[in-house]
C-alpha cells in the first residue's frame, strides 16, 4: 500500500485560531490530518513567509493531533494572492522542484483553503499532470469532519470560472 502525501496551501483565514479555542473551530488543513479513513504519512504545506507564525502553529497542531504524519513546510511567496500568474508561477515552480515518487506514494492536493485563484492554479497544475495527484477537499458538516475526493464534481465550476477569465479548460483540448 502506497503513503499518502498531501501537498495543500496554509490558510491565512480558515486555519487561523491562536488560543486554545481554536480547537472548537474548523480548520481545514489541521482537519484533513484527524480524518479517521484518510492516513496522511507526509504534508508538504506551502505557506508564505507573512503567516510563519500561523504555520509554525499549524504544524504543531498537525503534530499533536498526528504524530505519525511528518510535516514539510515550503515558502511560496507572491504579493497578490489573487493575481492569477503571479500565484501560477509561484505553484508552477515549486511543482517543477518537486521529487515525485508515484511508485511509491499516492498524493492528493489539498484545494480548500487559499485564494480563488490558487485554487484554480492548483486544479490546474493537477490537471496538466505537473501535480501527478488527485484534488481533494474538506469541508465541515454537522459538527463533523466531512472529505470529499474531487473528480468531476467540482469541474463545471472550475471550467465556468477558467473561460470567464478567457483561460482554456482541460476539455477544450482534444
């Protein structure tokens, strides 16, 4: 059986908590890691440099909850995190940096937190094979953690919001 590596982006606003309440609030990147049918052997969290405080927090908080998930932190930085080719380029070189090992790991992209546009940027980059992943995505229910594999539910709105601002879609391409 193959480990399984998520890489996923910290959230600035829905990872957020600082005090000990912020174990009452949802938190995606932390929540994907108490998933009771998800083991994830290694995070690599991307994050940038302005929210180390929130990142170092986070990967305690991954490790307290998780101890046997090892946590890789990378810094990804752009000013606009809503500039499309700003944010692109920044995910497209790490993925370029990135060692895959497929033979031996399975890796899911975490699509949850981040901008509209790194979002978009991620789905894209899994799309185009520079993340040879799968999507995934968290999501609270009912005072529960809920998970979700993305395949093709969340494709429409991705390809509504890629021709909207005049980007070609995957299906495009024949």
């Amino acid at each position: 059986m193959k480990n399984t590596v998520v890489i996923g982006l910290l959230g600035p606003t829905l990872d957020m908590g600082k005090q000990s309440k912020r174990w009452e609030r949802w938190r995606p990147t932390v929540a994907l890691c108490q998933h009771e049918d998800l083991l994830v052997s290694r995070f690599e969290l991307l994050y940038q440099k302005r929210f180390k405080s929130l990142q170092d927090r986070v990967v305690k908080d991954i490790k307290h909850i998780s101890p046997e998930t090892e946590v890789v932190s990378h810094a990804v930085d752009f000013r606009d995190p809503w500039d499309l080719e700003e944010v692109y380029a920044a995910l497209h070189d790490f993925a370029k940096a990135y060692t895959f090992d497929q033979d031996n790991k399975e890796y899911l992209v975490h699509i949850t937190t981040g901008t509209h546009v790194a979002q978009i940027c991620l789905y894209l980059l899994t799309e185009s094979n520079y993340l040879p992943a799968k999507l995934i995505q968290t999501s609270p229910s009912s005072g529960k953690k809920k998970i979700m594999m993305l395949v093709e539910n969340i494709e429409s709105s991705i390809l509504t919001c890629l021709s909207t601002i005049g980007l070609p879609c995957a299906s495009d391409r024949k």
